[in-house]
C-alpha cells in the first residue's frame, strides 16, 4: 500500500497541479458570460460556466480516485462542449458584423474575449491529447516523446540533469505558453511540431485567431 501511494505521489507530482487546466475551463466559462446575449447560442450567459462547473467535480474526483479512463473521458466532453461554445460565438460575431447586430464598442469587447477564449480552448486541447494525457506523461516518469518537441528535449542527459530538467514534463503552463505563441505569431515559435493531429489543430487556432483579428481590424478602421 506504502508503494502505491508513493508511486501515486510521484505520478501526480510528475504531471504539475491540474488545478490550472480547470482554472482554464472555468475561465472559459466566465468569459462566455461576459459575452453579449446575440453571440451565445443559448441565450443564457450563465449556461456555459454552469456546465463546466457541473462536470469538473466528477473531472476532478475521477482524477483523485484514480479513475483515469474515466477523467480522460470527462475531459474530452468538456473541451468538447467548450470548443462548440467558442466556435458559435465566432460564427456569430462574424455574422454580426455587417448586419450591425451590435454596438462597435461591444463588437470589439467580444472580440478580444474570443481572442483569448482561443488560446484557452487549444492550450486545453494541446494538455489533454499530447502524448497520451497527463496521467501518460506522469507514468512514464519524464516526457520522452510527443507531438511537440520541447527545447528540454534537445538537451543531453548531463545538460538536463545539470538545469533540474531530469524528469521534466510539460504542464499545462507550457501548453498555454505555446497556444498563445501560435494565437500572436501564428506559428509554435521555440516548440517545433511533430505530430499530425497536432499540426492540424494549431492551423484550426490560427485561422480562428486570425479572423478574430482582422475582425478587430477592420472595426478599428471602421471606427477611425
């Protein structure tokens, strides 16, 4: 029983705080309500954060239970259901533009929230799928091999163990960092990309980004 704790400990431990993956949902959430009634589908502000607030206790026991498959499960829905969310949104901030649907001012607010909703959305993404998972990464003790190719991976073993890197793996915070790279310089800048999958989902966040941005562009010129 000792080792099974211990082993446990150290996989948590090896995986970061998850806590910053959730922070990032119910983020997510909080700048749905923040958006203008037209652009949620619902219609309900509150909708959204309520949802992810419902399914993160399971999220968050499943994980302490050690029910992985089922937290892996849970955390698909919720990325699921938040991406389906941002993805309305931007489809209908679009279509508000040239009807006049809202505010100039208001245009732009909701804007910048989606701006940021994107990065939150694929740095989710990015934690939840690359190399297995988190609960992956922590059972083999190290990051090895995954879709993206971090700088600690380039070091030697000596170099890695000399910085503290020796059992390095990404948590969510590098995640994050690299979805914000590719949402501002659309490209994963210090993180080469190596998976597919991957490749496929940075393009999805640059082509959104991008069109949230010349979004706000071209209301900024309207509005000069």
């Amino acid at each position: 029983m000792k080792r099974m704790i211990e082993k446990w400990m150290g996989a948590t431990k090896a995986a970061g705080s998850r806590w910053p993956a959730l922070f990032a949902l119910l983020a997510l959430g909080g700048l749905n309500a923040a958006l203008p009634p037209s652009l949620i589908l619902s219609g309900s502000r509150w909708s959204l954060l309520a949802v992810i607030s419902v399914l993160g206790v399971p999220l968050a026991v499943s994980h302490y239970k050690g029910a992985h498959d089922a937290n892996q499960i849970l955390g698909y829905v919720l990325n699921g259901i938040v991406t389906t969310s941002m993805v309305i949104s931007v489809a209908l901030l679009i279509r508000a533009l040239p009807l006049h649907l809202e505010q100039p001012k208001e245009l732009l607010q909701s804007a910048a929230l989606l701006w940021v909703a994107n990065i939150l959305v694929f740095a989710s993404w990015y934690w939840r799928l690359d190399a297995g998972g988190p609960h992956i990464r922590a059972r083999q003790g190290g990051y090895v091999s995954g879709a993206f190719l971090f700088p600690q991976m380039t070091m030697s073993a000596d170099q890695r163990q000399a910085a503290g890197f020796k059992n390095w793996s990404p948590n969510f915070v590098d995640y994050l960092f690299l979805a914000f790279n590719t949402s501002t310089a659309f490209s994963p800048t210090d993180i080469p990309v190596l998976s597919r999958w991957a490749k496929v989902l940075m393009m999805l966040q640059s082509i959104i980004s991008l069109l949230v941005i010349a979004l706000l562009a071209a209301r900024a010129v309207n509005i000069l």
